[in-house]
C-alpha cells in the first residue's frame, strides 16, 4: 500500500450516503466512475444523494440532520482527524466574532456565477434572504446540506425568503451547484474568501490536514485559486430588508449545519 493510501477511507456504510470521501476527488460536473459499496456506477458527481433515487425525486426528503449523520457514517475513519482539527478551531476562538442575532450584516457586492455583480441590499430588498456560506461542492457535508435546500426550495418561497449560498470555488464549479439547490437560488463567488474574512467565518487550514487532503488528491489550491489555505466556516444566516440579523447559526464543527426547516419555519414567522 502507497503512504497516501493509509490516509484514504476504506469502509463504505449501507446508508443512503455511501459515497466515500473519493467522490470529492471528482472533478463535479462530470461523469465519473464512483466506488461504492456495491461497486462502481457512473454517475455525476456533485449530486450528493447517490442511491438509486435522487433526493429530489422523494416525495419526503428525510431531514439534514439525517443526511449529515450518514456523512459522518460514511467517513468514519476520518472522525478522529475532523474531531482534533475542530477542537483546534474551537480553541483558536475561529468564528467567535462572527455576526449575531441583531447585528447589523455589512453591505456587499460579489459575482454571481456568471460573472454579475449582486449586493446584498440589492437581493434582500424583495424579502428575507437565507445566506449560506458554504466549503464548496467537494465537500460532502455542504452537498449534503444544498441538496436539503433544493429539496426545499418551494417552501421557502412559499413562506417569503430566498436562499443566496456563497462559495470561494473557482474555475465554474459555483455554477454547477445549480444542480443541488436549483435555479431559484443565487450563487456567489467569494474570490479569496474575502468576505468570509471580513465577518470572521475564514481561517487557514492547519497543517496536518492540508496534508491528508493532498494525499487524497485533493487540491484546494487549484479548487480555490489560491495557495494560502484559507477555508470557510459554514454558516446560515436569516438577513432582512433592513440589513439586519434574525437567525445566525455558526458552527466551527462544518459537520453540524443549520436545519433548513428549522430556518423556514423562522423566515415564514417574519412575515
């Protein structure tokens, strides 16, 4: 066995999400032969629900929660790894002065995917928006979590918001995760992170990690355009017309995300 292949999971859950941690690898978008399981199918890649039926063809999509605790099933192997770097963050105070309920949410103009500009007073001026900073489509838990919001895309409009998820991938794979969340949504490009530093939901990957993610084949240089390992935390936020915060939800663990009708149920109470 190869040095980088002690790094590389090897046991698959029966669950729903049995992906392994190759199906970041990917260059999503594509086809591309995926190991499972059960063998090898060709399937897309950013599509995080891999079984024999989409998310968005279930009638009751299970909750995020659930979705996020098969991840967690399906990496296993990597627990203790994302157990030490997210006690580092938590240790490092990394997303502490994030904005909270109340605060006001800076004003900003970032691409969308192709390539326009879109302020945040300009998007929220038509009602609440759900703002969700995300890792970007190679990580399993954000694909996870867009899927749940595609999946419920018509009850947030229903109840009058919007979702905006905002990523620092480069290289046109913001624009495919118009395949998770749908054609509603609004996707930004966070070039450098640079708004994520400003409300202090970024810091730079610790050693240890970058080098188990390269070992895999992961290049978040290259996913990125940027040599300096600067990582998001993901983070939900509800922001009002006026700027203002009414739910935030931030958590240095990226494997614990809002829950999506959790934030609905409180979009639809501002009205």
């Amino acid at each position: 066995m190869a040095d980088h292949d002690a790094f590389l999971p090897t046991t698959r859950c029966e669950g729903k999400c049995r992906v392994t941690i190759h199906s970041m690898l990917a260059s999503y978008g594509d086809a591309v032969d995926i190991p499972t399981v059960h063998g090898t199918y060709r399937s897309n890649a950013l599509p995080f629900w891999c079984g024999e039926v989409h998310l968005q063809n279930m009638t009751h999509a299970p909750s995020l929660s659930a979705l996020l605790d098969d991840c967690r099933a399906t990496t296993h192997e990597w627990t203790p790894v994302y157990d030490t770097f997210v006690a580092k963050l938590r240790e490092g105070s990394v997303a502490a002065t994030a904005p909270r309920v109340g605060d006001p949410f800076a004003d900003f103009a970032l691409p969308d995917e192709r390539g326009r500009y879109r302020s945040l007073a300009e998007i929220v001026s038509e009602g609440p928006v759900v703002l969700s900073f995300n890792r970007g489509g190679w990580c399993p838990f954000c694909r996870s979590e867009l899927s749940a919001w595609g999946e419920r895309s018509e009850a947030l409009l229903a109840a009058g918001g919007k979702f905006v998820t905002i990523t620092g991938e480069v290289g046109g794979r913001a624009g495919r995760l118009h395949d998770l969340i749908g054609p509603g949504a609004t996707i930004l490009c966070d070039i450098d992170h640079g708004l994520a530093l400003s409300v202090g939901l970024a810091f730079r990957c610790e050693e240890d990690l970058q080098r188990r993610y390269r070992a895999c084949g992961l290049d978040l240089a290259d996913i990125y355009g940027g040599q300096g390992w600067i990582m998001p935390v993901p983070a939900t936020f509800v922001i009002d017309r006026e700027l203002t915060v009414r739910y935030a939800f931030v958590n240095p663990d990226f494997r614990v995300r809002a829950e999506p009708d959790h934030v609905i149920e409180h979009i639809a109470s501002l009205r």
